[in-house]
C-alpha cells in the first residue's frame, strides 16, 4: 500500500459538459481514499435537482472508474448548493460494492469505512488508464527545474535594474565631471526638464495626452480610497460582488469552452 499523506500520481482532471451544468473529475493521486467530484451549475438549480444529479453522477463515474468518490455541487456563483440543513451533508461519498451495486452516504465517513483500493499505485493506473498522468517524483524535477529557470530571470532583471539605476547614472555623472561636452548635454537635459515643469505649472504648455490620462487615474484612485475609507462595510460589499461577478463569469467561460470543443 502507498503512503496515503502523499501522492504517487498527478493525473489529468476530466470535464465534461451536461444540460444546465459541468462536471470536473479529479483522480486521487494516492494519498486519499477517493477522488474528487464536482458539479458546477452555470444555470439556475434547487436543492432537490442538485441531489438528484449529484446521485446520477456518482452512478455514471463509479461504474467507468471503479474508485470511491466524493461529489460536491456548486452553483452559478461558486457557491456550495445546500442540499441538506448541515453542512457535513452536503457532499456525497459512493463507491461500488463487490456485487457492482453503488453505495452512497451523504455523511462524512472515517477512512476505514472507505475501500483502501485508491492507496494502491497498480490498482491506480489499472483502474485509471485512459487519463494521462505525470509522477510526483517528475513533477517535483519540473518544478526544481522552472524555480532555477525563475530565479536565474530574476538574477538577470535585478542585474540590468541596478545597471541602469546606479551604475548608468553613476557613470553619465563622472562623465559629466570629466567630459566639457557630456557635462553640457546633461544640464541641457537638465534645465530643459526644469523649464518643462515650469512651464506645465504656469499654464504655458499643455500635459500629453499619457499625462492627462494619469493625472486622471490617480485623482480618481484618490477618490475611491476616500469613500472607500468612509464607508469600510460598503466596500466589502463590492468586493463581495466583484468576485462573485468574477466567478460567475468564470463559470460561464469554462461551460461555453466545453461546449465549443464538443461541437
């Protein structure tokens, strides 16, 4: 048996599209006793209608992969549909017993009520051979192989900033002390600067179009942050309806993107 706190496998999830709703099957890795099961409504659903489809899924998913299961539903904003009043009801576990028939608990159930069959690395790729699937050990090397990826980028980026913030200014100033004609350039640059500034404040020239638009967005952002911090509880409320907004739009995205690759 594997080690249950721990993965062997990174399998692939499925999806696939439904009427008013989408399911995503996540395989077990090894280091739990199930897989995972999601309903997600991008249409409006009740309870009763959220149960029945929960069952119906658990029947379809335990017959093509003999492994227990865990179903959860949620609806069009990403919210957990209640199905029942607690909330440790509100998932269902189902595997197949050895006559072949479905076993479904809406309750939370301790390990050793569960079949152990998903700890097994052979009973994994036997029951999962259709759905491709990496190694911990391999996905652990690409991620060690990314970070240092990362990090070298990252080395490359502080080096070119500190050229060009230090060491380049730094060196147009010892140029400037040295050198009559660099000197001139700089303060040309310098007053020319200067002159340009005096001149947007006096009204003489008018700020670019990039001016105006920051000018703008940070009289704005001022704006915002003043009634934002008038009104703490009503910000907390758009934010509350911005990433419900957010998730709703995610939800739809990914129904029409299933439904585009069926068609």
């Amino acid at each position: 048996m594997a080690n249950r706190n721990k993965s062997i496998f990174l399998f692939e999830s499925v999806k696939e599209l439904r009427d008013n709703y989408f399911v995503k099957y996540e395989p077990t890795g090894g280091d739990t006793h199930f897989a995972s099961l999601e309903l997600i409504f991008h249409g409006e659903t009740t309870p009763a209608i959220a149960k029945k489809k929960m069952e119906t899924e658990a029947e379809i998913w335990t017959k093509r992969y003999a492994m227990p299961v865990m179903v959860f539903c949620y609806d069009e904003k990403g919210d957990p549909v209640e199905i029942n009043e607690t909330p440790q009801s509100n998932h269902l576990i189902a595997w197949r017993n050895p006559n072949g028939q479905a076993e479904m608990h809406w309750k939370l159930l301790k390990d050793e009520e569960i079949p152990d069959d998903a700890l097994s690395p052979d009973y994994l790729l036997k029951v999962y051979h259709d759905i491709p699937y990496r190694t911990m050990e391999k996905v652990r090397n690409e991620a060690n192989r990314n970070w240092k990826k990362r990090a070298k980028e990252l080395r490359i980026g502080f080096s070119i900033i500190f050229l060009w913030a230090i060491v380049v200014p730094a060196i147009i100033a010892i140029l400037g002390w040295a050198n009559p004609i660099v000197g001139l350039i700089t303060t040309l640059y310098a007053l020319w600067k200067a002159a340009r500034q005096g001149g947007l404040m006096l009204g003489w020239l008018k700020p670019s179009k990039h001016e105006n638009m920051m000018r703008e967005k940070e009289r704005r952002m001022k704006h915002y942050y003043y009634h934002c911090e008038r009104n703490p509880s009503g910000f907390q409320r758009i934010v509350a309806e911005n990433f419900e907004q957010d998730e709703q739009a995610r939800i739809k995205r990914e129904a029409d993107d299933l439904r585009n690759k069926s068609t």
